[in-house]
C-alpha cells in the first residue's frame, strides 16, 4: 500500500503525515511513527502495564519438548476473540482502561480498528520472539497489524520469506508505533532477537483486528 493510499481517507485537519516513515523492504508495507507517545507517558504506561496486567508464562513445545515461552504475554480483546497458536490457547481478557486508551489512539492514528491486543512483555535482552509472520487465516488476506512499543529500544528484524539472506532492522523505541499492511506478512518474517547488552523491560502491544 502506498503512502497516499494509507492516508486517503485522512482528514486535512489531521496531523501531518510526514511523522510517519516509510520502512522499505520490497512487496512489503510497513510505517513507523516513531513520536507516537511522549516518552515520559510511554514510561508511566510500561510501568503501569508491568504492575496491572496478570502476565501468562506459557511454554511451548518444540520437537517433543517443553520450553518456557522466552517473554511474557497476554491478550485483551472483544468477547469471543480467543486466540490459539502454537496449542496455546488465550481467552481474551476484557479492555483493561490503560490498553483501552491505547487501542483508541491508534485507532485514531491509522483510522483502523482493532478487536484484540497481543501483549509481550520483554523482561530484558534476553526475553525474545523468533522468527514467524502474523498470518493466522482469521486476520483476513491483508492482515493490519498495529504494533506499540513501551520501554528500552530493541531490534525488530524482518527476513524476506524465500530470501532469508535479505534482511532489515528496525530500532523500536519507547513510545512508536509500527504498523504493518498489505503484504507484508505474506512476503517477510518479523523476530525480536535476543540482545545479551539490552538490560531494561520493554513492553509490546500488538493490535490486531480478527474477522
Ligand atoms: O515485540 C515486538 O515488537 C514483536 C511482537 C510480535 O512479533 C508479535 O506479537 O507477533
């Protein structure tokens, strides 16, 4: 999706466009706001989301073993959004009003809506997410997915499904909001890498609309 195409329906009242950045990774469609909290907000909500939300540590299985999930996580989302993956399944927690007030300004911001929330909770550098796309059949062909991050910058990498030499990196600060369109989930992969020098919690909530 293009730029324009994006901001079409945008009102002439509305911020600027330019805070957004284009990400370029070929057959891709990814923007960056990195302004999108006030950092001294974004800290107040990380320390808010580390004490209030009941965080899951699931474990899952991987070649007949079982292995604590490297992170924490939790999900929010309308009635019914139960979310399954990897044989975990998350019966969606009602709208907490701190991730409630979150979901309402990226709404604003990307003129979106979104049903559900994934929260990651990254304790340090070495809490992680491997590689994978947010493809699961319910987000639809073109899944949108609206990611805010709290807390200590980490890497985001992308490999290009089929290229996997070709790749890009991302630095996630306290207080941006990516999002990711089109077909970005059909042609790359995302992963959070372990970073050993990263010492602070950062916090991930990833928006998703499920049909
Ligand atoms: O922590 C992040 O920025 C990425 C999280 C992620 O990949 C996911 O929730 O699917």
């Amino acid at each position: 999706m293009t730029q324009a195409a994006l901001f079409a329906h945008v009102p002439a009242s509305a911020p600027p466009v330019h805070r957004w950045e284009a990400i370029a990774a070929t057959g891709a469609s990814i923007w960056l706001r990195r302004d999108f909290l006030p950092p001294q907000a974004a800290t107040k909500l990380l320390g808010r989301l580390i004490d209030v939300v009941p965080w899951r540590h699931d474990k899952i299985r991987v070649f007949g073993k079982e292995h604590d999930l490297p992170r924490l996580q939790q999900w929010y989302g309308d009635p019914g959004q139960v979310y399954v993956w990897s044989g975990i399944e998350m019966q969606p927690l009602p709208w907490a009003p701190e991730i409630a007030k979150v979901r309402d300004a990226v709404q604003r911001a990307t003129k979106r809506k979104f049903n559900s929330v994934l929260l990651n909770y990254y304790r340090d550098g070495n809490d992680t997410v491997g590689w994978h796309s947010d493809d699961e059949p319910g987000l639809g062909l073109d899944p949108f997915i609206a990611s805010v991050s709290v807390g200590v910058e980490r890497d985001f990498v992308l490999r290009r499904i089929g290229d996997p030499k070709r790749q890009l990196s991302v630095s996630l600060s306290n207080g941006s909001l990516l999002v990711m369109s089109g077909q970005t989930q059909a042609t790359w992969q995302h992963a959070v890498p372990r970073r050993k020098r990263v010492k602070g919690p950062r916090v991930n909530l990833t928006f998703r609309e499920f049909e």
